[in-house]
C-alpha cells in the first residue's frame, strides 16, 4: 500500500456543484503520458462533471489509468450510497477529468456528500461535503426565483407521451395546494396554460370533490387550445368558455295560442307533437315554452342559433312564421325580437319527399343576450293547414349557446 493525496473539485452539468476533496489513501498506479478528457457526447445530459488532482503522499503528481469509484450519499456517514458510477480514469502530471452519471432520479436538492475509492482501496475518509454554487440554491425547498425578465423559467421536454412538469402534494389533511400561483398584474393570469396540438390545455380528476374549483376576485386560469375552445375561472366562481352548448326543448311542451284554438296537439312517445288545427279553417298560432339558464356559471349566455326538427303531412302544411321574443325586465308586455321570419309562401317539408324529417336554423344575432335581468324567451310558430285532418309533426327545438 502507498499512499496518496486527492484534491477534487465537482462540477455538475445541471445543478452546478462546487466542491473540495482533502487528503486520503487509496493504492498507487501506473504511469501515463496523456491527457484523457471524456467526449461530452457519450456522457448523457444532466452527469456530474469531476475535476482532480491525484499525487502520492510525498506529493508527487501522478499520470496513468486508475479505477475511480464515485459514490453520492446524503449523509457523511451514510452506509449505502445514494448513487454511485465507476470509471477507468486516465490521469497526466496528476490532473483528470472524469465525472457521476446515472444520479438523475436521486438528487432533490438535498444535501450530499462525496465518496472517492481509486484502485479498489477501501473509500477515502473523510468523505467531502457538496456545496451548491449561488444559483443552484434556487432549487432546493422553499426557494425563491425572482428576476425582472421574461419567463423566469421554462420548462420543456420533446418526448412524445408523460409529463413536463410533475408536482405531488402528499400532505394527508388540511388546505394545501400542490401548485400556487399568484400574479400581480391588473390584466394578466395566475396562471396560463396552451396546447400547440388537438389536445386538452387543462385536465381536471378528482376522486371524491371538484375537479377545478375557481374562488378568486380576478381571472385566475385561462387555457387555450389550437382549435379556439378555452376556459377562465374568473370572478367568485365564473366559469366561462368559448365552446359551444346546445340546449333542446321538446315538442311535448307546445300548446295553442289561445285557450279557445280549435288546435288539437297529440304527443307522441319520442318527445314530439302531432298539431292539427282542428274544425276551424285557417293558419294557427302554437307556443313553445324557452327556459334557458343565464347566466350560466356567472357568465351571461348569447344565443346564437335556433334549429327546428319538424316534418309535414303534404305540401300545403307549412311554417308561415317563426318569431322569437324576449321579454325586457320584469314587465310581462315589454320585448325585444330576436327573430322574426316570414318566408313568403312558408316553408314545407312534405313527409314522402323528406322520411326522415326536416332541420330548419336559423342563426340569431340580435337582441340575444341572456342576462340575470334580460327576461324570459318565448317562441311563436304560425303554422298553415291543408285540411282539419292534416298535420305538422314538431319534434323540437335545439338552442345552441355561446358566452364569449
């Protein structure tokens, strides 16, 4: 056995470690006249850099190819290691370059020491403490980082499945939060969140409560997709969104115009209605009934379509007029219309020229703002006869919604 002295300086590729090694004993080695420094291309991204100084006890620097083992261990006198990688290390004049690969996964921002075997000799002692440059305290617990720029930090990955950004909160009970995040900002976001693809910006699961909950007196969340749909979580709980709903209202609700309408109404089993118009000649006015909620989730509702699913017995069974209505305020006689259609003639769908029924729409765009004080909608259908035995058949009536 002889003996040898180390002086060791790590430097680490991702977290950027610095470090000092003090005297030790391992076994000497063979001479070399070289200059070894690793490929940085076989080395995968994120390896611990290693820098040393290997001499005898008298202090003479060595040169030759020596077995390093180096081992990662979060406490000085820690029996098993943390992590550890071997390397056939060649050194010139006492100087080397090596480095630790394969401790990805293990360090966390803990503290950790290093542990240095060359030549298969039992471990150098005492093993030297890692200490973190200044930045790379900005990763442990509880760190600050604060900078004046754009994207203080970014985080990306090109792989094609998994996470970017994982974040577990285990705590068993009381008000925690695996993300926080806070925005100082009178128009930007706590947070913001966009998806370059067909995929889903935001995705909530809960076992057991609410998978997203917004309590907040500004806009708290807002995530865009590539295809335009988004969600914000604004105000005491607004919810809103620019896709799209649709409501639908049965043709089982519709009723006669008058009480004293000679209009007879069957209903059918699927959520229709059969209107006949009865002894008395002449067009027919039926109501539908509208009830909508607006505003939905806090955010007032625009309707900004209307589609009637309907067919006729003949030709002169018709739609004569379609008149849409909304009451303003609380005055029952007060209104606005959002649509008002009279195609000259009506408009047919004969039953042996259309088996399975027509779609008639419409698109709405005034007057259609559903608000907590906007009034209630009404439908009004003038519908023509061919006889007091012919028919119009309404199926019903589909809404489609929008808020933004």
């Amino acid at each position: 056995m002889k003996a040898w002295n180390l002086v060791v300086t790590v430097l680490a590729c991702l977290i950027l470690l610095v470090g000092n090694f003090n005297p030790g004993v391992a076994q000497d080695g063979t001479i070399g006249d070289t200059l070894q420094v690793d490929d940085p291309k076989t080395i995968a991204p994120g390896a611990i850099g290693v820098q040393g100084r290997l001499t005898n006890a008298a202090g003479v620097p060595l040169s030759g190819e020596y077995s390093i083992d180096f081992s990662l261990y979060e406490t000085e006198d820690a029996v098993t290691a943390l992590c550890a990688d071997a390397n056939l290390v060649t050194v010139v004049d006492g100087l080397f370059s090596s480095y630790i690969d394969y401790c990805y996964d293990d360090i966390t921002g803990q503290k950790l020491w290093l542990g240095i075997q060359v030549e298969g000799d039992p471990e150098m002692t005492p093993r030297q403490v890692i200490f973190p440059v200044p930045y790379a305290l900005t990763l442990v617990p509880r760190a600050q980082v604060i900078a004046t720029t754009d994207r203080v930090l970014t985080l990306s990955t090109s792989h094609t499945t998994g996470t970017t950004l994982m974040v577990d909160e285990t705590a068993a009970s009381g008000v925690n939060y695996a993300i926080s995040a806070a925005s100082h900002s009178p128009d930007g976001f706590a947070g913001y969140f966009y998806n370059y693809s067909s995929g889903t910006a935001v995705a909530g699961f809960s076992i057991g409560g609410p998978a997203v909950t917004a309590n907040s007196l500004g806009t708290s969340m807002i995530a865009t997709s590539a295809t335009g749909s988004s969600i914000s979580l604004e105000g005491t709980g607004k919810l809103t969104s620019t896709a799209k709903s649709s409501i639908w209202i049965s043709g089982n609700d519709v009723r006669p115009y008058l009480s004293t309408d000679t209009t007879t109404i069957g209903l059918d089993s699927v959520g229709g209605a059969f209107i006949r118009r009865g002894a008395t000649a002449g067009n027919k006015n039926v109501m539908l009934p509208i009830t909508i909620p607006g505003p939905l989730y806090g955010q007032d509702v625009k309707v900004t379509g209307m589609d009637i699913y309907w067919q006729a017995d003949t030709d002169f069974d018709a739609i004569m007029v379609v008149l849409m209505r909304r009451q303003t305020g609380a005055c029952p006689t007060c209104y606005v219309n959002i649509l008002d259609s009279r195609p000259v003639g009506g408009i047919g769908c004969e039953n042996s020229a259309n088996p399975n029924g027509c779609v008639t729409h419409y698109n709405l765009t005034s007057n259609n703002i559903i608000s907590d004080n906007s009034g209630i909608l009404y439908l009004t259908l003038e519908l023509a006869f061919n006889s007091d035995t012919s028919w119009i058949d309404l199926g019903g009536i589909r809404l489609t919604l929008e808020h933004q």
